[in-house]
C-alpha cells in the first residue's frame, strides 16, 4: 500500500510532466502554478473523501442512491406510456431471452430529459445558482482565476459544457486563450448534473455510494482541470482580463416554472439525441475498425482497437494506482472512454468480472474515467462555443484536441489522488 502511495504521487508529476511537454510555451516550469493546483486538488480530495464529518456527509448521499431508482421508476412510467414494451413495458408476446428486451435508447437515456428539466426547475427556483455561486467563490479563492472564469468552471460540474459558457456571454469573446482554453478543459474533465444520474445507474452494485462517487469526482477534477490547462497554455500577463461583472443568480433565462420545464425537456431532448447519434456512430466506426484489425494475424485473441488502447494506456493507468496485472483490462476501459465515450466504458466497467479488476481498481476507474474529454463531447462543445464567439471559431478548432488531451490527463489525475485515498 506504501508503494501504492509513491505510485499515484508518481503518477500525477508524469501527467503534469506530459502536460508540460506539448505546452504552448516554453518558458520556464510553472512551480507556483502546479504546486497551487496540485495542492488544491489534494486539499479538495482529502476533504470530501479523508475527513470523516465529510466522509458521513458523503455517505448519506448513498440514501440518495434510492432516489435513482425512484427517478428511473418515474422516467419508466413515462417511457412505458409513450414507447410501450420498448419503454420497459410488458411485451405482447412471450420473452426467451429477457435480456433482449432492454432497449438504451427508450428505457436508459430518457432519464437525461427528466434530469435536464428537473435541472432548469431547480435553476429557476435559484437553488442551482446559490450552488454554483458557492463553488465558482471557492474555485477563485483557491486557484486565483478571474470571476467569469470561475463561474463557468464551477458550473460545468452541475451544467452542460455547452451550457456553463453561457453564463459568462457577455465575456466570452474577450475571455485570453488561455482562459479559453481552461474553460473547455474543465468542460471536458467533468460531467453535467443531467447525466449524473443515468451513470450512477449503471454503476449500481460495481462501486459503492455511486452517485456520490461520480459527484466527488467531478468536482475534485475541476482543479486538476485548471492546472493541466494552465500547464499548457500558459496565461499571458499582458492579456486583458474579461472582468467579471457575471453573476450566476442574474442569469435568468425562463419566465416561470412551467417555463423552465419546457425548455429543460427541449434540451434535455437534444443532448439525448446527441447521445444516442454519437453512440451510433461511435460504435459503428469501432466494429468496422475491428473488421479490418482481425484481417491482421495476431496470437490469441483477434486484434481489436480495445485491445490496442489496452496496451497504449496500460502504464498509464498502472502510474495512477492499478495493479500491473489489471493494467491491460484498466486501459481498455480508459481507452474505450476517450476514444467513444464514458457512457460506454461506465458500461463495460460494471460488466467487467471481479476477476478482472479488484474493487479499489474498480474505484479508480470510475474516477479517472468520469470526463466528457472524447471526440463526441468535443463536437458538441466546439458548436457550442463557435456559436457564442463567432469571431474566434478557428482558435476553439485550434484548442479543441488539445482540450480533449487536457481533459484525459486531468481525469487521470483525478484517478491518482483517489488512488492516495482509497
């Protein structure tokens, strides 16, 4: 376990070692920087998951868990009412394989329309805004980011990265490069509170207090998030800051309740066909792709793309804390998450048997694959931000892999202080 220790503290100066290499800037190592970052990461995690008032705090959010199963009985019902026995309804006809009945598209991903307007109530009866105000105080004592930066970093941990920017609009086409590109890092390196709910699902019975485990490691890679960005792209000090005059309570965008519940649905209705598009897609590239790998001789099992992101992050998830004998079935995992997405890898994470991975592997992973950082995610954020600053499209095309860089390293940062800790 000592090792273990040495190990992720190791595996988190070879990530920060990584960032640096493609930095934008090679002037001299940002030491204040990442002594900051990594110090307010550790602080951040020891308190959530090593102080025990926080760590029984946390642990009632396991009650919480029973909400899941209430709100996927809720979306059932509705999805029962409008899809019948594709929605989870009894079939008309007898079933062989039950199994077979499961349908992602009608009785998994509708849970993103119920949460999503849920979360546009709860916006506008200003409970989410007092939150993220809290959070966005804390991130710009801790790290020293401007307002406007903060506000959106804060907000991707309960928003959509699409949604977060759209609190600093009025900033947003002054915001530097480099505070650009920290907002899509953070972006990438966490997840929305609408999706929150269908990811814990899956992990039911594979992690335990799932819910509050994707929670926890969502907030504690905003400030992995901020060092990795920073690392490499570097604030210039001669750059302008967009103050800051943006305020997550005075940003009201629905009229009323039933207001906010209708627009909630709308986009709740469009992330999930996004979902549902890019996992089509995905899935479709990967299965031609592996056609063509298993044209290749190989010994043992046919060569896949699974099996290739296997091997290629195989040591970095042994730097992060995993045993060197999971380190193939970790990395797969990784992989599936940054090159399709971290639906799917959650998926695979809670049918991967107890043979393959122990139970703390188990919870490293599911911190250091909780992160939009994909080339799906990417997509809808570049359209995103294209549409709120027109004028600086080719300089989110430019930042938009190196976003996607970022945000993995941070995850996997993420991944290696919950190595420290479990």
């Amino acid at each position: 376990m000592a090792f273990d220790g040495i190990r992720g503290l190791l595996g988190i100066a070879v990530l920060i070692a990584l960032a640096w290499t493609v930095s934008e800037r090679r002037t001299a190592f940002p030491v204040r920087t990442v002594l900051i970052g990594v110090a307010s990461q550790l602080a951040l995690a020891g308190l959530l998951l090593g102080v025990p008032a926080v760590r029984a705090a946390l642990a009632a959010l396991a009650a919480l868990n029973g909400v899941i199963t209430a709100l996927s009985r809720a979306t059932e019902a509705g999805t029962r009412f409008v899809f019948g026995y594709l929605g989870g309804g009894p079939p008309p006809f007898e079933v062989t394989d039950p199994g077979a009945t499961f349908v992602l598209a009608f009785q998994a991903l509708p849970i993103v329309l119920v949460m999503s307007a849920l979360s546009a109530v709860l916006w506008h009866w200003r409970v989410l805004p007092v939150v993220i105000g809290g959070l966005a105080w804390a991130v710009r004592r801790g790290l020293g980011l401007s307002g406007a930066v903060s506000l959106a970093s804060a907000a991707n941990v309960f928003v959509g990265m699409v949604e977060a920017p759209l609190l600093i609009r009025p900033v947003i086409a002054r915001l530097s490069r480099a505070d650009l590109f920290l907002i899509m890092t953070v972006g990438l390196a966490t997840v929305a509170g609408t999706v929150i709910v269908l990811y814990a699902g899956f992990l039911q019975g594979t992690v335990e207090n799932p819910l509050g485990q994707i929670l926890t490691a969502s907030v504690i890679s905003l400030p992995a998030a901020a060092l990795i960005a920073r690392v490499m792209v570097p604030a210039d000090p001669a750059a302008a800051a967009a103050e800051d005059a943006v305020d997550a309570d005075a940003a009201q965008p629905y009229a009323g309740t039933f207001d906010a519940l209708v627009a909630g649905t709308e986009q709740g209705l469009r992330l999930l066909l996004n979902i549902a598009a890019m996992l089509v897609v995905l899935v479709a590239l990967v299965d031609l792709v592996n056609i063509l790998l298993g044209q290749i001789p190989s010994p043992g099992d046919p060569l896949t793309l699974q099996r290739l992101l296997g091997w290629a992050f195989a040591p970095l998830v042994w730097l992060i804390g995993i045993p060197w004998g999971e380190a193939v079935t970790a990395g797969q995992l990784m992989g599936i998450k940054t090159a399709l997405n971290e639906l799917i890898a959650f998926q695979q994470l809670a049918g991967t048997p107890n043979a393959e991975l122990s139970e703390r592997s188990r919870l490293i992973m599911t911190y250091a694959i909780c992160g939009f950082a994909n080339p799906g995610s990417l997509g809808i954020m570049i359209a995103g931000l294209t549409g709120l600053a027109p004028d600086r499209r080719a300089e989110i095309l430019s930042l938009g892999p190196r976003a996607v860089l970022a945000g993995t390293l941070a995850t996997l940062m993420t991944g290696a202080v919950a190595s420290l800790l479990a």
